[in-house]
C-alpha cells in the first residue's frame, strides 16, 4: 500500500515535451507563402469550417484579405491558409 502512495507520476519532461509541441504547433505558421493573388484553401480551426478556393487579395502581417466564391471576403490569419498548387 505504501508503495502506491510513493508510485512516481508521469515525468515532468515528457509532460512538458508535450505542452511545447502543442504550443509550437499553435504559434507557428504552417505556410508563410502565401502571396497576394494566390489560390487558397482555408483549414478547420477553432474560428471557422474549412473554406476552398480562396483568392488572397492582400496580406499584411501574417493576416490575409481573402475573397471567396460565394462573394464574401474574409480576414485570415496567413497560418491556416494553404495555396492550392495546380
């Protein structure tokens, strides 16, 4: 019994090798090719569904106006756009 008390909890390391995976995963873009005229695709975030066919009209800091078939435009963070390479 008094060794369950004792049993040692997960490593530190690994827990914290994991949270810092998360984190860069979060905060690094996944493209920062992304340039004005491009064809996009949007992927599923937390902030929308994802969107296809995307036209960038302007980028600006790692944010991008993007136009979309439906008509509507959209400000997206350069991160979570793909280009469409056909």
């Amino acid at each position: 019994m008094t060794q369950d008390l004792f049993a040692s909890p997960p490593s530190i390391q690994d827990t914290e090798k994991a949270v810092l995976a998360a984190l860069k995963t979060i905060f690094t873009p996944a493209n920062a090719n992304i340039d004005v005229r491009s064809r996009v695709n949007r992927v599923h975030n937390l902030l929308g569904p994802e969107r296809t066919d995307g036209l960038v009209i302007n980028v600006h800091r790692g944010v991008a106006n993007v136009a979309w078939p439906n008509g509507e435009t959209t400000v997206e963070s350069v991160k979570y756009l793909v280009p469409i390479v056909a």
